[in-house]
C-alpha cells in the first residue's frame, strides 16, 4: 500500500475470484462457467469487419442491446440497463439506492459485502435457516435496500416468486435487488413482477447461461425510473461501459435462444445426475437449481476434497467461511467432466479410508 492511498479504502478487502489457473487443470469446474461454446451466430458475428469497427467508440446508449434484451424479456428498452457483468449493475444499484444500508444474507455472493465497502454503505448479513433455506419473514420491514440472489450461490437454492413477492410488499420504500445470475437453469423469474412492483430491480448476466464470461454483459430490469437513476450513475462513470464486441457477441446470443434454452437444458440434467452420484457416494448435497452442486461428506474435511482433487487436476471452489468450511461447490460442467470428477472422489474416498485402516491397524 502506498502512502498516497486514500484512507477511505486502506481496509477494502477486495473480492477474491475463483483462480483462473495456469497450469494444466484437466477439468476447471470452479467459477461456474459455460462447458459449453458460444452458439453459431456469436462466432459468425466476432469477424473482420467487427474488428474493424473497434476503431468506433461504441453506442453509449447502448440502445441494441437494451433492445434486444427488452424484446426477450418482454418489457420496454425504458425498462433496461445494461452493464459490464452483472457486477456492475449490482454496484451502480448500490450505488443509486443503499444509502439507507443495505441487507444480505449471511451466505450469499460474496461481492455484496465488497461493494457496500467500497461505496461506504453500512450492511447488516442475515443468517439462512440452518437448512441454508431464507426464511422472508427475516426479511420484513428491514429500512434498507435488500439484496437476495436467486437461485442463492453457493447454497443454489431457491425461492418461488410468491416468496420474493413477500419481502416486495413488506419493503415498499426500499429496493429489492433480485440477483437471478442463475434462473436460466431451472428456476422462475421474477421479471414479470416488475410491472406491479415499483421496487424491484432484477439483475441477470450472460456469463454463466450465455457462454459468454469473458465477454462481461449483463443488465438490470426494473420500472423506468429505477433504471433512469442506474443510466445517470453509468453515464457520470463510463457511458462505454460494454466493448463493441461484447454487445455484438450478447446481441447475437439473444437471437439464437433455441441454442442457449438446450445449453443450460443439459447443464441441469447434469447437475441431477451428479447430485445422484455425489449422494450414492454418501454426500450431502442441497437441491441446486443453478449450474454448480453444493456437498459436503462426513467421511472427508471440505478443504482436503479441494486438496485432493486439485492434485488429480480438478478445480472447485471450497470457501473459508466458518458455516460451510466442510463443503465444496463444484460447477456442473460436460457429462463427461462430471464422470472424470466422480470417480477421482471415488478415489479420494477409497485413499481416505485405507489410511484411516492403517493407522488403526498400525
Ligand atoms: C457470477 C455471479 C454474478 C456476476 O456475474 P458477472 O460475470 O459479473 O455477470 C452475480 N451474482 C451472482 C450470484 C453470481 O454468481
């Protein structure tokens, strides 16, 4: 740290991101993206002629792309912003509406404390029910703005829409961000609701469902002035905020959703077959509706899984947080990553229990 560094952010602890690794992994199933390419139309579209272009600052209404977006939805453009990620849309929304503070669960996406740090908005974590399940009625009258990520990460569960529609009328003068980062995998969105409910902000990205991480798109919806207050922010901060490309290649997923609906059509039945396996093996595992499992086994130490498998060139994810220390979250990748994983925790079961046999006979 230098001693020019603002005070304000002496103690900003960074989010720290999934490793991105570089030595030969075999199978990356750590930050949850896409096993599968982008589609046809994406590839076709990222050309010479789309390159050439780059010399051109990009739209800064980025009017294409909320279009687009909003004929998918079924909503207004008036009704959309889009962003770079939908991390940027989640800040730009703590930066508008979290004056009041902000509310998250105890386990949730990690960049919401981030964020709150970083704008100097107080937050107060509630914790989930032990079954990791949100309980609303924690959720009533809270005098803030409330973020709630559905389906959760990293627990992947979920909650029905009559359920968020609960914590929307209990918070009438505050924001309730949605974070539906992982509805595309079998779950209900709430999109529809935004019409009826003048504060609800939802956010989605096209990162995980949309193969496209690395092109960094996402947006938010919501009634107009909502979205109005979001475009003020993006424009006094960077109103090119998407690059040419990333807008093109987004532009170009929406038009082929046959494509993306079968992507993550098999990503879940994947997922189902890799609980069921996880389960045989005796995990415990939650009832994940995004692209990642959740499990936890009482025969191995979460951290020695992730040790373990990461030497058999497995990447997951296993946080350092005291209440899911034993867990692991494991992205849902191709069949066939899940068969290689499956049976390297086989054998990290089988080497677990003959050296426990041995020290017992020794
Ligand atoms: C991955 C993720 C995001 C952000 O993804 P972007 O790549 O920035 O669009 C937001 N929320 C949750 C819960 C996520 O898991």
């Amino acid at each position: 740290m230098s001693q020019f560094l603002n005070p304000a952010f002496r103690t900003l602890e960074p989010y720290v991101p999934g490793e991105q690794p570089r030595e030969k992994i075999f199978v990356k199933l750590n930050t949850n993206e896409s096993p599968y390419p982008p589609g046809r139309k994406v590839i076709e579209a990222i050309n010479a002629e789309a390159v050439q272009d780059l010399r051109l600052y990009e739209d800064p209404t980025n009017r294409l792309l909320n279009e687009t977006l909003a004929g998918t939805l079924g909503i207004s453009p008036e009704n959309v912003v889009s962003t770079c990620g939908s991390d940027e849309a989640i800040n730009l929304a703590i930066m508008a509406f979290g004056h009041d503070g902000l509310a998250f669960p105890d386990l949730t996406y990690g960049f919401y404390k981030v964020y709150a740090d970083l704008n100097h908005m107080p937050y107060r974590t509630i914790p989930l029910k032990d079954d990791f399940s949100v309980d609303v009625s924690d959720y009533a009258h809270l005098g803030r703005m409330i973020l709630i990520a559905n389906p959760n990460a990293p627990t992947g569960l979920y909650l029905t829409p009559d359920r968020i529609e609960c914590i929307l009328k209990e918070n009438p003068d505050h924001v309730v961000l949605v974070d539906e980062a992982y509805i595309r995998f079998g779950s209900e969105s709430v999109v529809p609701l935004i019409s009826r409910y003048r504060n609800l902000l939802v956010t989605r990205t096209f990162s995980k469902s949309h193969s496209l991480a690395g092109a960094r798109v996402g947006f938010a919806a919501g009634d107009r002035d909502l979205i109005a207050d979001m475009e003020r922010i993006r424009n006094s901060m960077n109103p090119y905020n998407i690059s040419r490309l990333s807008q093109t290649a987004a532009v170009e997923a929406l038009r082929e959703p046959e494509y993306y609906n079968e992507c993550c059509r098999k990503v879940a039945e994947t997922r189902e077959w890799t609980k069921q396996q996880l389960k045989d093996l005796g995990f415990e595992v939650t009832d994940s509706r995004t692209n990642f499992v959740f499990a936890q086994s009482s025969d191995i130490d979460g951290a020695e899984l992730y040790r373990k498998l990461r030497e058999k060139g497995i990447l997951v994810r296993h946080f350092n947080h005291e209440r899911i220390r034993n867990y692991n979250r494991i992205s849902v990748g191709t069949q066939a990553d899940m068969e290689f994983l499956i049976n390297a925790v086989k054998e990290v079961l089988d080497e677990e229990k003959n050296s426990a046999d041995q020290q017992k006979n020794s």
